[in-house]
C-alpha cells in the first residue's frame, strides 16, 4: 500500500525556509519551495552551463547533488544546508520554472 505524504509549501526566505523543510523532511513531507521569480534565468544558466542561451521552461530533476548548481545562485547558498538532510531520507529534487519551485520529493514507501 502507497502512503501518501503531506505536501508544506513554503517561499525561500534563507535560514528560516531550510529550518522548515528539514523539519518538514523529518516528518516524511513533499516539500515545495517557492523560489524567488528572478532567479530563473540564473537557475537555468547553473543547471545548464553549457546552453548557449537560457530557454523559458526549466525541469531538471535528481538527488542532493542538484543542490550544488541551485546553491550557486545568488542569494541560494543555504539550500547546500538541506543536502545532509535530503540525503539521509533518500529524496528526490526537482527544480521547475519559469515559476521557480524547488520540490523535494521524499521516496514511495509500501506497506
């Protein structure tokens, strides 16, 4: 049997948002964390360094290590602070925009 979890949403708002979601993570949450509206261009350009330009829609999905190319936008670092967290509950990460959303995806359990 599937469980469903909860989802928290939150806007990124640094320490507070990562203080959130790790608590969020512990109780087995999908968390949605609304990014700032300028960061798309910047999300797209360090998730994709090699695009020539950045393209309207971004989805790009994977583990922790995600977390290193969305930390390195400005004003992102603290997102590098939910790796440990991400990694010991084995979620997932997604980033999707031109509405930038970080989604952290907590594994399907069965019964």
């Amino acid at each position: 049997m599937v469980r469903e979890s909860a989802v928290v949403a939150l806007r990124w708002e640094g320490p507070q948002s990562v203080k959130a979601a790790r608590s969020a993570i512990a109780a087995g949450s999908q968390v949605e964390i609304e990014l700032p509206l300028e960061d798309h261009y910047a999300l797209y350009r360090h998730l994709h360094p090699e695009a020539t330009r950045a393209a309207d829609q971004l989805d790009a999905s994977g583990g922790a290590e995600l977390l290193a190319s969305i930390a390195s936008v400005a004003g992102m670092e603290d997102v590098l602070k939910l790796r440990a967290a991400i990694q010991r509950a084995h979620y997932r990460v997604r980033v999707t925009s031109p509405e930038p959303l970080l989604t952290l995806i907590p594994p399907v359990r069965t019964r």
